[in-house]
C-alpha cells in the first residue's frame, strides 16, 4: 500500500502536490459544512464561522469576543453559529437548560486549555470528577467559612486605605511620584492615580493570605511582584518538607493577563490544531505565562505546608476535605485547586472592584446617594472599614455592584457546554447530541425585554423597579447550574465590604469627564486602567 502511494506521489508534478495541503484544508472543512450532522446549517451567523473555528480564534485573541459575539446577535437575532459546531444563544431562557442540574450538558473541550498542573474543579469535565472536587471544596466557601474570611479581608482593605491617605496628604502638599503602576499627583485638591493597579494588589493579597498563609505584599510595596521557584519541578519534590530559597520576582498579574488571554485564544481552536499553534510566537509566550503562574501556586504552598501551622484558611480547610470514600487530595490536586482559588480569587475581584469606581465616578448623582446611604446606616465616625454586618443592611449598596456587575461582567462571554445523549430544545429549535451551546452572559445583561430600553445606562435604581425574578433569574455574574463559582459568597462579601470602605471615605471623580472603561478580554474581561481623582470626605 505504502508502495502504490509512493508511486502516486512521485508521478505527481509540483503543481498537483503545491496544490494538495490547500485542498485537503478545504475539504476538511467543506465536508462537515455540507454534510450538516447536527443540522447547524440553517443558523445565521458571520460567514468564516460556518467552516472553520479560526473566526472564533482571531476574534478571541484580537481581545474583545463577547462585544464582537454580542454585535452578532444584533445583527443576526439570538441563535448564531460562531464556530461549525457552536450555537450561542442570546435569550435569557437558555440560561436554565443549557447549564441546568441535571441536564448531562459536560464542559466543552475548551476547557482543556486551562489546564497546567492538574484539572481542578474549574477545568475537570468529567462529571464524577467534579462532583468529588465540588464535595472536598464547597463546605469553605459555605456561609459559616466565609465569615471567618472576613478579618483578612478587612486587614487588607484598611492597608489599602492607609497607603490612599498617605498618598492624598503627600498629593495636598503638591508632590507627584511614580508609586504604584501608573504613578500618581497631587492636583486641585485631590489625588490622582490609576485605581486598577490598586484593586490588583488589593485583590492579590487578600487572597494570597486567604488561600496561601500570607499575603505577596503588593499594597504596602505598591508593586505587582510575587515569588516563584527557578525551578519549578525541584519545588514539587521539595513540596511541604523545606522552603524553597531559589527564587526568582516576577509581575504577577502581568503573567495572570497573558495567561488568560493565551487560554482563551487556545481553547476555541480544535485540539488536533493546538500541539501546531503553541509554536507560533504569540501563543509560545502565552504558554510560558502558564507554566509561571502555576509556579506561583507552587511557590506558595511549599512554602505554607513547610512551616506547619493551625491558622485557618482557605488551604487548610482544602487539606482539611475528604472525598465520599473519606480521601483528601493529593499534592498535586491540592497545589491545582489552590492555583484556581489564585486566579478566581484576584482576577474577578480587582476587575469588579476597578469597574464599580469607575461607574460610581462617573455618575456623581449616583455617588451622593450612596454616600448618604453609607453615612445613615453607618454612621459618621471616623471607622475605617466597613464590616460584614453593616454592608448587610446597605441595599443600595448592592443595587450599585450588581449593576456594574451587570454591565462590566467580569466573565462576559459564553461559557460553552456539550448537548448530552437527548439533546437539548431551546425556544423551539433542538439540538442534536455533540452540538455545543453557550449562553453569554454579556449580552443576556443588555436584553431590553428585561432590564427596559436603556440597557447601557448605569441605573441601580433599576433593581428596585423592575421585575425582581426575572432581573435574578437573567443576572449571571458568577454562572449557573452545578458548575457555578463556588467562592460567590466569597467575592460579593469582599465587593461589598471593599466598596463600602472606600466609598465612605472618599469622594472620587474621574480623571475626564465621559471617559470609557476601555478592556481587554482573555478568559475574563479586564479593565486596561481607570484615572479617577479621590478626596477625603469629611465624615
């Protein structure tokens, strides 16, 4: 056989095999396309979609994929082919069928993409798997564990603070300097700084504390900076015996960007294409973001396990877990989950906290009304931080994160699930076994059909308003179903009580009038800065 196609090929001129690779790709693609197998065909969509999963590719690493999916929508309606074998669906509805308890839907191959040590509960698809990590992980994310949380978080939002008020005392004096990313000046009476790089280090230490034993120290040296092994497959085997002392500085959530955006680009092209695509130059980078930041995680559990201690938190309660069969994890699962508490605990937090200044000091009238919330309800003496309790009672408060939230998801995009055996109807269309569905959560946020015609406007006053079910049952800033954020308790706390602290002590404005909230989308959407001008309230 093996003979018969030598001889072919070396009867072949060099026109006829230049030809070959363009051909074959275009069959490989044509094919699928004509024999329609899970009957896609008829679902409108932009037209490089329909064959190939590039379109999606190229709009996922160009940054911007669930504004450019969302456009999409307006154009074609709310079924859309944005890939040959995926369908997202624009209509809140979907939201309980596609990622439903109990529906079969399994996580998509994309998911694969995120993995680097091991799976954990974030990336794992098998659904027996999952529900082990899900029973070893939730109980320290119940209400009971997170109020335990609450002195760490408070401990660092008050650094914060300080660092803000030693900085606005320097700025009234008229001094400027480069501290923290983006530098910061003293002008009319106010500080200016960037707050991203803030809500950054905010974020990075409250969990670094939560989840490793101690924080990296970001606030008080205003710099994007952790610790990791030079070699990271030495620090596995030293894991929990020695701390390791070989280490190396690196940007920590500089690394956690690319990582996202190199993740996401990846997991949308097919896993026969990725072995070939982490070679290119752009994806070679990203791949090393990956290694890096596992080896923060590494880092900072060898560290924690080698200096035994009973402080409770987020890892010793996940050395504490047992699965059904009474088993905890092992090393490498352990050091896998604390990496995902890394990454959910810091990315989603700074990028909500960063977003919700901005529309808050962007929308001055918006501002007073929480102010005089936050004065009534807490009183105006001269406490710091705000604790779990009194932002229990502050629904404005709630009323203006959610709404941020609703407008700048930090997780924006369609989450992609596989239809199981059965298949799925959706507003009367079925879907085949195999096919994959996403409902993205950016444009289910701007359906007017619930939250009324000026769906761009920042309105808190619209929870108050409109139909409080449908608002809820459509809001999905954290997902839904059995494979919803786990740590939502968590970050909502962290929100409120991060916001009602900084809020009440500060008036804050942007830097210009009208400016815009420009990001960048990996995994997550990611504000790329925002310039606002803070002045201490007299309270």
């Amino acid at each position: 056989m093996l003979g018969v196609l030598n001889l072919l090929v070396q009867n072949l001129d060099i026109q006829t095999l230049l030809l070959l690779p363009p051909t074959l790709f275009l069959l490989v693609h044509l094919v699928p396309y004509v024999l329609d197998q899970n009957k896609l065909r008829k679902y409108p969509g932009p037209f490089f979609a329909k064959f190939t999963d590039a379109w999606l590719g190229l709009v996922s690493k160009e940054g911007h994929r669930s504004e450019v999916v969302h456009a999409m929508h307006q154009k074609y309606g709310p079924f859309v082919r944005i890939a040959p074998n995926h369908v997202s669906i624009a209509d809140p509805d979907a939201l309980g069928i596609v990622y439903a308890h109990g529906n079969g839907a399994l996580k998509s191959d994309f998911y694969d993409a995120f993995v680097s040590i091991t799976r954990g509960v974030f990336n794992t698809r098998d659904r027996n798997d999952h529900a082990r990590k899900r029973k070893i992980i939730s109980h320290i994310f119940s209400q009971k564990s997170v109020v335990e949380f609450e002195p760490q978080i408070r401990l660092y939002v008050s650094q914060l603070i300080q660092q803000w008020d030693r900085l606005y005392d320097r700025a009234l004096k008229g001094e400027s300097g480069p501290e923290g990313e983006g530098g910061w000046r003293g002008q009319g009476g106010r500080l200016w700084l960037d707050c991203l790089p803030w809500a950054n280090y905010l974020a990075f230490d409250i969990v670094g504390d939560l989840a490793f034993g101690a924080p990296f120290g970001m606030i008080a040296a205003a710099k994007d900076s952790a610790l990791v092994a030079k070699n990271q497959e030495e620090a596995m085997k030293r894991y929990g015996t020695k701390e390791i002392d070989d280490v190396v500085e690196i940007p920590a959530v500089q690394i956690l960007n690319g990582r996202g955006e190199y993740s996401m680009s990846m997991g949308v092209l097919p896993p026969s294409w990725r072995p070939f695509v982490r070679r290119l130059p752009w994806y070679s980078k990203g791949q090393k973001d990956v290694q890096t930041l596992a080896g923060i995680a590494i880092m900072a559990v060898a560290k924690r396990l080698s200096t035994p201690t009973d402080r409770v938190d987020l890892l010793s309660k996940l050395q504490a877990g047992r699965d059904s069969e009474g088993k905890p994890m092992g090393r490498e699962e352990l050091t896998a989950e604390a990496l995902t508490l890394l990454i959910a605990g810091s990315d989603t937090t700074s990028n909500s906290t960063c977003a919700i200044l901005y529309y808050l000091a962007g929308h001055q009238d918006k501002l007073r009304k929480l102010h005089k919330e936050l004065d009534e309800q807490l009183g105006t003496e001269d406490e710091m931080v705000a604790t779990g309790q009194q932002v229990k009672r502050l629904p404005y408060l709630d009323a203006c994160i959610n709404e941020s939230l609703r407008l700048h998801s930090t997780s924006a995009l369609g989450l992609p699930r596989v239809v199981p055996e059965g298949g799925l109807t959706i507003k009367g269309c079925h879907f085949p076994e195999g096919t994959v569905l996403s409902v993205p959560s950016f444009s289910i946020h701007r359906d007017k059909s619930i939250w009324g015609e000026d769906v761009e406007a920042f309105r808190p006053e619209r929870w108050f308003e409109r139909d409080a079910a449908e608002m809820q049952k459509t809001f999905n800033p954290f997902s839904v179903g059995p494979r919803a954020c786990v740590g939502r308790n968590l970050a909502f706390l962290e929100l409120q009580i991060i916001i009602a602290s900084i809020i009440r002590r500060y008036d804050i404005v942007l830097e210009e009038e009208g400016q815009k909230l420009e990001t960048r989308e990996g995994f997550l959407r990611k504000p790329l800065g925002c310039k606002v001008g803070i002045k201490r309230r007299d309270l």
